[in-house]
C-alpha cells in the first residue's frame, strides 16, 4: 500500500480488518471477507512477532482496517516488534487519534505513523499539531481527478505541521466501480492527462523524486520507466487479518498457508517460492504505482 521508510524484509500485517470508515474507494471492497475476520489476539500476538523475527523480517507495517480502532493490540504488537528488532510503521485514517493515543504511540516507540490524506483536514487542528510534534508523520495522499490539481495547496498545508511532500497513490478503481469515471486518473483525455502530470511534476521535481516519470509514463501508456524488480514480489509478505498470507496485496492467487493453521518455516518458504512469479514486477499496475515512490 505505500512507500514505507522501513523497506528491507518487511512483512504487512492488517492487524484488524474492522474500520469506522467506509472509503468509496477501499482496497478491502474488492477482498474476500473472510480474509478480513479477526483472527489475531493479544494471547496470539507475541508469537506471531516472534515467527517474523525469526524469519529475519526487518520491518513491520501495520495497516488494516483501522489499527487505532485496537489499541491494546496496536500497542503490544508495536513493543513486542521494536523489542525484537524491527523498525515499526501504522497506516491509519487518524480519524481517532487523541492525545491519550498519541502518548500511547510516542510511548511505545513507533518509528513512522503514515496518515491517510482522506480525513486529514477533518482531524482537530490541535490534535494533527500535536501528533506532529511527537510522532515522526508520513502522509499517504489518493489522487483523484478531482484533487490532482489543489495538489501544491496541500503540500502546503503539510509544511504547517511539518509534514514532508505525500506518497502519492493514485487511487485504484476497477473500470465497473461506480465512481471511475468521475475520479480515476485512467481515464483522462490526453490533454489532460498532461496537465495533471505537469502539476505533479512541478510539486515533486522540487523534492528530486522520479515518480513523476513513471506515473506519467503509465497513464501514457508508454512502459519505459516501468520497474522490472518489486520488492513485494521478493523479500515481503502479507498477512491478513484472519491469518493468510500471500506475497503481495494483489497477488492473491498465490496463497502461501495460515500463520493460525499452518507451519511458519513452510509458509515462508512457499513464499518465498512465488518470487519467481512476482520479483521480476510482470504484475506492476495501477493499484501497485505507490509502492514505486522513492
Ligand atoms: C486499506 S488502508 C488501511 C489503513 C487505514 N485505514 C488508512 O486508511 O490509512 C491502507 C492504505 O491503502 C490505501 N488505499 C485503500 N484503497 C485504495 C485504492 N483503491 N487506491 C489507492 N490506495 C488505496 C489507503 O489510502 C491507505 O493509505
Ligand atoms: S479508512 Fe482505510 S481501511 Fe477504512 S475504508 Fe478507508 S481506506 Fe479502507
């Protein structure tokens, strides 16, 4: 889902598949449900660290549902990881945030808190300042047809909390979603298409990133920047939150077993396995654009 600081062996986990929002656009509309029923506990919880420590997982990022809406477990798998090691990031709308789960945060020593863009100018103006000020924030912005063009107004609006330029994910429709033609990128008409680019391009040239170039060379249908590695496809894993893994959040014909049901070493190895299917980035799209932000 994003472009986490922490890249190196690192394992996803949608710690609960329970949410308290409802985005048109939600990745996890288009999951089988069963993968989203909570199966990972406070009693299950340290073992399953333990597993991915074991397994040399370097980072783990936290993403759901909504994380936050777990407390006691956010915050166990949060210490039980920095404790063994790893480097420690949560994907949350922030909807919930308060100062009583900031401390919690700041606390337990996360190292990045990336926030979705979508609720952000809802959040407490006091509550954003000071999260900011005690927790290390990344923001994950959707980019639609819509907001492509207010793009260099809200990367102004993040310098006021000192948030850096957003991980840009453009978001991901299926063409019979309701609302593709009214906010995907996809289908822009050539012009302006170029005009959304250069708007990008202004913002981000100035933080020397080449996303520009690909996104731009994906809607253009030209495939001269696209990757030919992904880090998905090699070195991660996904676990969802009724305990199923599979190497990508797209890649779910490629089941490799049950961290609840199944041997640990032989998940990892089946795993590890598809990356003859996935590392060469023969599956790279629009849903997976982000993932190439650097
Ligand atoms: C599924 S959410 C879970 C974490 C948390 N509830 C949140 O919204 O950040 C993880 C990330 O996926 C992104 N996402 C979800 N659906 C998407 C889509 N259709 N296209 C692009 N990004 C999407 C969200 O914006 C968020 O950054
Ligand atoms: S807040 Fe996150 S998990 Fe919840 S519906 Fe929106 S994108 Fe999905």
């Amino acid at each position: 889902m994003a472009n986490h600081d922490t890249l190196g062996k690192s394992a996803f986990i949608l710690l609960t598949g329970l949410c308290n929002k409802n985005c048109y656009f939600c990745f996890n509309h288009n999951v089988d449900q069963a993968l989203l029923k909570n199966r990972i506990n406070l009693g299950n919880l340290p073992k399953l660290i333990d597993d991915l420590s074991h397994s040399r997982i370097e980072s783990l990022i936290i993403t759901g549902g909504e994380p936050l809406m777990n407390m006691d477990l956010l915050e166990l798998a949060i210490r039980k990881a920095k404790d063994s090691g790893m480097s420690v990031s949560v994907d949350s709308n922030g909807t919930l945030l308060n100062r009583s789960i900031i401390d919690r945060l700041e606390d337990s020593e996360l190292d990045y808190l990336y926030l979705s863009s979508h609720f952000l100018k809802t959040i407490n103006q006091e509550i954003l300042k000071c999260a900011s000020e005690k927790l290390s924030l990344r923001v994950i912005h959707i980019i639609t047809k819509h907001n492509v063009n207010q793009l260099g107004d809200f990367v102004d609006f993040l310098k006021q909390y000192k948030i850096g330029f957003p991980t840009l994910n453009p978001v991901f429709l299926y063409r019979d979603h309701k609302n593709y033609e009214d906010q995907s990128l996809s289908n822009l008409k050539d012009d302006d298409l170029q005009n959304v680019m250069e708007v990008i391009k202004q913002v981000y040239w100035k933080n020397n990133l080449d996303f520009p170039t690909l996104l731009k060379d994906f809607y253009l249908g030209r495939n001269a920047s696209f990757p030919t590695y992904c880090h998905m496809g090699e070195a991660d894993l996904v676990i969802y939150s009724n305990g199923d893994v599979y190497p990508c959040f797209h890649r779910r014909d490629l089941y490799a077993g049950n961290v609840f049901d199944d041997d640990f070493q032989i998940i990892m190895q089946k795993n590890q396995d598809f990356a003859a299917h996935t590392k060469a980035a023969k599956c790279f799209g629009e849903h997976c654009l982000s993932h190439f932000t650097n």
